[in-house]
C-alpha cells in the first residue's frame, strides 16, 4: 500500500511541476485575480523588428491595465473594456515580454 502512494505522490509532483513549466512559456496564460469568471488572458507576438505583448480582459468589467516588460519601460496604463484586448509593440532585442498587470 506505502509503495502504491508513494507512487501517486510522485505523479502528483511530477504533473505540478509540468503545470509550472507549462505556465511560463510565453505562449498564452491566464490569471484569475478578479475571481473564478474574471481570468486575464496574456500572449506576445514577435515579428522580425518589434514585439508585441497582449492582455485580453474576460471580466465582465472594465480594470486599468498595463502590459510588463523585463529590461525597459512597460506600456501605459489603460482602461480595457469587459472582453476588449489592449496592447503594447517594443522593438525586439533585449526586451522580454513579462505579462501584464493591474494599474
């Protein structure tokens, strides 16, 4: 039986540490700071010269958001309508895309 759950746990911690990998890829991610029905949504696109970051708002109310950048200044803050998407373009380089927040 010891073997058994000791087993679980190891799938446990191994599926936990998957789902950590997984949340930090820069590909699309949510956040449910406002509550079950309210997640944010944010992505990047990187073209050949600029990067664009994304954040779409899926609360059912307006929030001032901002989008987060790692080694420069990030994007302004703004009101983003229920469901509306805001976002901001940096020239590509150094610059690392790091999500969004709120203002």
């Amino acid at each position: 039986m010891t073997a058994i759950r000791t087993t679980f746990v190891t799938l446990g911690l191994a599926g936990t540490a998957l789902a950590c990998v997984l949340a930090t890829a820069p590909a699309a991610t949510a956040s449910t700071a406002g509550g079950p029905n309210c997640t944010l949504g944010t992505w990047q696109e990187t073209g050949r010269v600029t990067k664009t970051g994304y954040v779409r708002n899926n609360c059912p109310y307006f929030r001032k958001l901002k989008i987060i950048w790692a080694r420069g200044g990030d994007g302004p803050c703004q009101w983003v309508p229920p469901h509306g998407t805001l976002w901001h373009t940096v020239p590509r380089g150094v610059r690392k895309f790091n999500g969004a927040a709120q203002c």
